[in-house]
C-alpha cells in the first residue's frame, strides 16, 4: 500500500511589508482620565506586541508611522514627552530587537531631531545593519510630500550636474531617491482609532496597497488585532490595474 501523499500548505503567504500608522495614544488616554503621556506609554507595549507578531507571521519589512513632520505643532510639552519616550526605547530596547536578529531603521528627517536622539538611531541602525529576520521602520518628523519633494530635488541636481540624462528619469529612477529605497513597496496598510486616511504618509509607496482601518486604538491593538488584519489582507484579490479572473 503507497503512502499518502504529503499534503502541502496552501496558505498564501503573509504580506511581505506591513504599515501602520498608530492612531489613537491620546484619545485612549482621555477616556480612561489619564494624561496623554500614558497613553504614549501604552502605544510603546502595543508596537513591542506588533513587532512580535509581524515577526512571528513571517513578515519581512514593518513600517510604522511614529512621528509626522506636523505633530511638530503639537504643544512643547508632549513634543517633549514623546522624545523622552524615543530615548528610553532606543536606549533599552534597541539590544532586544537585535538579539531577535531583527534590523532597526529610521526614515524621516532626522536632523530636525535632537543631536543625542540622531547618535542613538545612528548606533541602532550600526548595531542592527547585518540582521534579516524583520527590518523595522519607523517613521519620525516624516511626511510624504517632504519625502517625494526632496527626492524630485535630488534627480533635478543629478540632470544639472550631468549624472543623470533627462531622458533617462523613470519611476525606478525617482523611488531610487526615496527614503525607502532599499525596501519593497508595502502590501498593506493598517490604521487604527477608526479614522480613515493616510495622513502624509508613504504617499508614493502606498499606490497600490491594500488599506485596512480598525476602530480599535493604538494602545489597545494587540497581536491577534495583527493576525486579523493579514486574514483580511488574504481575502483580497490584489490585481494592480489589471482585471480579475
């Protein structure tokens, strides 16, 4: 008698870049009568919590969205809080991430950040280079239109310094200036608090992501929130302009 045959798994695969933009820290806080900076503390757990998950789905890039170029305009105060948390994590838990062999990067304009916040990114990005397990992007003083601004200036002195023919200019040429760069365009795009738009965010990147809002708020997204969203991401039929079968 022959044996049975193995039988193979036939999940589809998970996405290979997720985004997330965490919305909903200080609403959170509000409802449960504490100050904003709570909630921010929590919204830290939630991203310990995702990372782990992501990495436990076997997604390759995690892109989350921390800091927007406008949440400058928020009141000195939380700016300040919100540094001070920066600091603490990269401070403490920067050796976790790369004992998970997981790679840190940061995208965004970071000379607008404190020098001693630039020298810790600078010293994960080093630690974490050499990892593959999980390359983890967050994104501070980031906004899209800033992002694709500076790289229209960087092809435009590249054609007037004569590295670069006019003629020559593509998409893969401009996404080549881009902060991500060295990343694969994201697959699916996860915002909670309810609230449903990009915000600024990956503007060029996100062209033909799957978009999923939650109402659940960010200090209260868990792992199975994580694991929920890529079963929804699988029930898409992703077709890229063309028709479906």
């Amino acid at each position: 008698m022959k044996a049975a045959p193995l039988q193979k798994d036939t999940a589809p695969p998970p996405p290979v870049h997720v985004a997330i933009i965490m919305d909903g820290n200080g609403r959170w806080a509000e409802a449960q009568g504490l100050p904003r900076t709570v909630g921010h503390q929590r919204g830290a757990v939630a991203v310990k919590n995702t990372v782990k998950a992501a990495t436990a789905m076997g997604v390759s890039y995690l892109t989350l969205f921390g800091f927007s170029s406008e949440n400058w305009k928020r009141p000195a105060s939380e700016i300040k809080d919100l540094m001070g948390l920066l600091r603490f994590y990269l401070k403490k838990e920067i050796q976790e991430l790369n004992e998970e062999g997981i790679r840190f990067r940061m995208i965004g304009e970071r000379e607008r950040l404190d020098p001693d916040i630039q020298s810790l990114i600078g010293n994960a990005e080093k630690l974490t280079g050499g990892n593959s397990r999980l390359t983890l992007t967050i994104a501070l003083s980031y906004g899209g239109r800033a992002e694709i601004t500076q790289a229209a200036r960087r092809v435009a002195e590249d054609v007037a310094a004569g590295r670069l023919n006019i003629n020559d200019i593509d998409e893969t040429e401009f996404a080549e200036r881009l902060f991500t760069a060295d990343m694969p365009d994201p697959d699916l795009l996860i915002r909670t608090s309810g609230e449903e738009r990009i915000s600024n965010f990956l503007l060029w990147q996100l062209a033909y992501a799957e978009l999923i809002f939650i109402d659940t708020l960010w200090p209260e997204f868990s792992g199975q929130d994580f694991e929920n969203a890529l079963k929804e991401y699988r029930n898409r039929e992703r077709r890229y302009g063309a028709t479906g079968g």
